[in-house]
C-alpha cells in the first residue's frame, strides 16, 4: 500500500489522530503530516476560542475518547466483553491499544471503508482480512444492511455466546437522522445475535449545544469537515427514546463532567458539549 493514499482520509480522521498522538494515546505508524497540518491551521481558532471563554476541539474529543475507553475496560473487566468491533476506525489507536493491553483475551476487529481500511491495515502490519487473530482491520459499510461487506456478514462470524462490543465514534454527528437510526437498527440486530451486546458512541444534543459561543464553534467546525455537524436529537432523553425503538434494551447517555473524578479529561470546560451512549441488548 502506498502510503500517499493517506489523501483519501477526511480531514477530521487526520486531525483527531493527530491529538490521540499529542496526548500519548496512538501509535507512531499512525501519525500523519496531514494531522500535523491540520491541527497547527486550527490552533489560532481554538486559541481566539479558549480567550473568549469558548470551547475547543481537542478538550471534548479527548473527554469523549477517554470515557469511551473507560467504559470499554470495564465491560472488558467486569462484563464479560470478549469481541470487540469498531465502526469507521479511521486513525484511532484504540485498537491498537487494547489489543496490547489484553492480547488474546480479546478479539478487536477495526472496520472501515475499503480504502481506509486497507491503509490502517497496511500501516499496522495486519493484512489479514478474515485472519483469525485477536487484532483484526476489515473493510465493512456500516450502513449496509446484510450481504458481504455488512456488520451483519461480519457478526456471523464472530462466537455468538461471547459478549460483544460495537463502537462508533466520531460517526454520527455527520449523518442526516434517518441514517443514524438505520445504523442504530444495524447495530441494535447485529448485536441482539449475541449472549450480550453493548454498544459505545459520542452523541450531541441541542440541549446542551445552545448560544453564541458554541454557536460559532459548531459553524467553524462544520466548515472544517466540509459538511454540517449535525444536532440529531433534542436531548438524552430524546436520544434515549430512539436508541430504544432501535432495537436496545437499555441505553443511558453519560455526561462527561461526571466522570471527572476518575477521568482528568473530563474535569475540564466544555466537555458537556458531548454525551457518551452506552446502550446495551441482551441479559
């Protein structure tokens, strides 16, 4: 693989690999002077932001991150979870990580679209679509139904009697509505095959995405990412109701700002902006 098809990478995949990197959390073969570029252009804009009192990127992406992880472990830990499939992957080092961490305990299959996850897979040394190893890269489009290439296709594979995880993050703030409840009812039914089934996603809500200030940060971002940054739903209890008529049996969305006790990047300002799904099916 040649790696200049970098190129093919959203500005957005670039720029979050980038800050898991500056704050110690990737790995070196995933950094990218894309990443470099992009996260040196946006800095004025969060410097202007920070001195008016406004939010930044790099604060919620890092609290929503490192909650995710959280509540990965502790499904990993104290649940029970033994396979683990990440949606849209992009540059993220979280499989990588947990892989290290738990080796064979865990099976962490990372899927993407065809060319992003050949990249990863180039890059990680793990061309090995369909090998039966604890760290996996796939090519899958989350939003097809069945059929290969499918969520679906892949969940057949995997051990049906072992509790399963499914991740998206940095996935559907940029989708329209109905897209992110075709996905959640992939998920929601692609997950319903195992013993139990958890599913982890960032989320924001208008509720908590109101006035000038954030205003203006949502307009600069969704100018960055070359597309709206979407509101989807009113508030949790909203996202809440919608994650149940998915398919989930029970789905809680966690503000980060709780967790600030046990997590530093979440005892920071702004953090709120985004909320944590944990929804779950089975017993």
């Amino acid at each position: 693989m040649n790696l200049s098809s970098s190129v093919r990478i959203s500005p957005t995949a670039h720029y979050t690999g980038e800050v898991w990197r500056r704050h110690g959390l990737s790995d070196p073969r995933l950094a990218t002077l894309q990443g470099r570029a992009f996260h040196a252009a946006l800095a004025p804009a969060m410097a202007v932001s920070t001195k008016l009192g406004g939010p930044t990127l790099e604060a919620f992406l890092m609290a929503r991150h490192t909650l995710i992880d959280h509540l990965l472990q502790d499904a990993i830990e104290n649940r029970g979870v033994t396979q683990v499939i990440e949606i849209a992957c992009g540059l993220s080092p979280r499989g990588v990580r947990f892989s290290q961490r738990y080796g064979n305990r865990i099976t962490y299959i990372e899927t993407d679209l065809p060319p992003m996850a050949a990249l990863k897979a180039s890059r990680l040394g793990l061309n090995n679509e369909g090998a039966k190893t604890h760290h996996q890269v796939r090519p899958m489009d989350a939003l097809r139904a069945d059929g290969e290439g499918s969520l679906s296709a892949l969940c057949a594979q995997l051990d049906a009697g072992a509790a399963t995880a499914v991740i998206t993050e940095g996935l559907i703030n940029y989708f329209p509505q109905t897209l992110v409840l075709t996905l959640w009812q992939n998920i929601a039914t692609s997950l319903s095959r195992f013993s139990q089934g958890l599913y982890l996603s960032d989320i924001h809500c208008r509720s908590d995405n109101s006035g000038p200030l954030v205003d203006a940060f949502v307009a600069g971002l969704s100018a960055f990412v070359r597309g709206r940054v979407g509101l989807l739903f009113e508030d949790a209890t909203d996202a809440q109701a919608n994650l149940l008529q998915a398919g989930f049996g029970r789905a809680q969305l966690h503000q980060p700002s709780a967790w600030a006790d046990k997590l530093p990047a979440c005892g920071v300002p702004w953090v709120d902006l985004v909320r944590v799904v944990q929804a779950a099916t089975g017993v």
